[in-house]
C-alpha cells in the first residue's frame, strides 16, 4: 500500500505513521511537483487534495481530510471520484470545547469591553460605576453591574448539533452548572445533555 502525504507533517508524526502498518510505503511530499508524481499508483492520500492532485492519480482508493469540517475540502471532481473520503471527525471535540467556553466566558463576563476599556484607560465595570455598592452597605439589589456579568451557572446552553463536538460541549456545560439542550436530527439519549430534542421540536 501506497501513502502519499502533503503538505508534509513534521517527523515524530511520520515515524508513528510509518509505524502503524506493515508493507506502507509512505511519501511525505515536501512540494505539490512531488506529491504529484508520487501520486500516480498511490493507494491513499492524506492533506490537502487538489483538482491537480486527484488528475493524476491513477488508483487512488482513500482520502484522509485533515479537518473534521469538509465544506472547504470538497470540490466536484472528488464528488464524482470513486475514491472514500473520510474526515477527522471527533478529533478535535476537547479542544474546541475549550475554545467554545473561552469564548462564552468572554462575552458573559464583558472581557472585550474590558480590553477596549483598559487600552483608553478607562476603568469603570461593565453596568456603570454609578451602581457600585459600597462594601459597608453590600450587595442588597442586583444592579446593572450584576446584570453586565451574567453567570454561566444556572443559564441554558442549546447546542444545535449533538456530535462529538457538541456532545464535549455539553459535557463542559454540565460541569458548570448548565442546564444543556442539545438537538439533534435524530433525538437519541446523551450522558452528556438534559434534554435532547429533534429538529422538529417546539417549546
């Protein structure tokens, strides 16, 4: 079996490929020139596939995406070839988890006011400092301060898409005290959601 990668990974990620199956001869094609001639009688392919790269392959049977999204990837020759085409889906579920939070965290908690704030030098809350309490006199109301700093704990999260992504995210959601809906085209049970809801579903 034939592998022709490109763009090329760096080597610690080459040997554990090489590693993984016996009898594979693998390219790792530091130019597109290259990987064009190696891909004439390779059997697979893993990176970024062109129009070009796909002409000239004569056998190709696997297509690797290095993405879990394929909107950017596909294009109609490859539609029309023979080829299976697989993406990385559940790859990348943690880390974009972490950068789905780091987002709703930034926005809950007002941080880009904060940063525009800082840079002009002003230095009064999200709310406006005229409904700064006193320490004495405490926090007897929720002022708009409060109001400006909405809590994660305690809110809805509704996640349109209960993949392995949205399954990382709901889990990450629970264990800040969310209550989390997720929907999916087919309703099935989560460990990881409250409720679990179809496409069709009405409130």
């Amino acid at each position: 079996m034939k592998l022709v990668i490109y763009p090329p990974v760096e080597a610690p990620r080459l040997e554990r490929i090489v590693a993984a199956v016996e009898n594979l001869t693998v390219v790792n094609a530091a130019e597109e020139a290259q990987a064009k001639e190696a891909i004439a009688d390779a059997d697979a392919f893993f990176g970024k596939l062109t129009p070009a790269l796909l002409a000239a392959a004569g056998k190709l049977r696997w297509v690797q995406s290095p993405t879990a999204s394929l909107e950017h990837y596909i294009f109609p020759e490859l539609v029309a070839h023979p080829c299976q085409l697989t993406n990385m889906r559940g790859l990348f579920s943690d880390v974009i988890a972490e950068h789905v939070f780091g987002l709703m965290i930034a926005l809950a908690r007002n941080f880009p006011q904060y940063i525009r704030n800082q840079s002009a030098g002003r230095w009064e809350p999200a709310g406006g400092e005229a409904a700064r309490v006193s320490f004495t006199a405490g926090p007897g109301v929720i002022n708009s301060i409060d109001r400006a700093h909405r809590p994660l704990s305690g809110s809805t999260l509704g996640i349109v898409g209960l993949g392995a992504i949205g399954e990382q995210c709901a889990a990450v959601g629970r264990t800040l005290g969310m209550h989390v809906v997720g929907i999916r085209r087919t309703p099935r049970p989560s460990a990881a959601a409250d409720e679990v809801l179809g496409t069709e579903a009405r409130r």
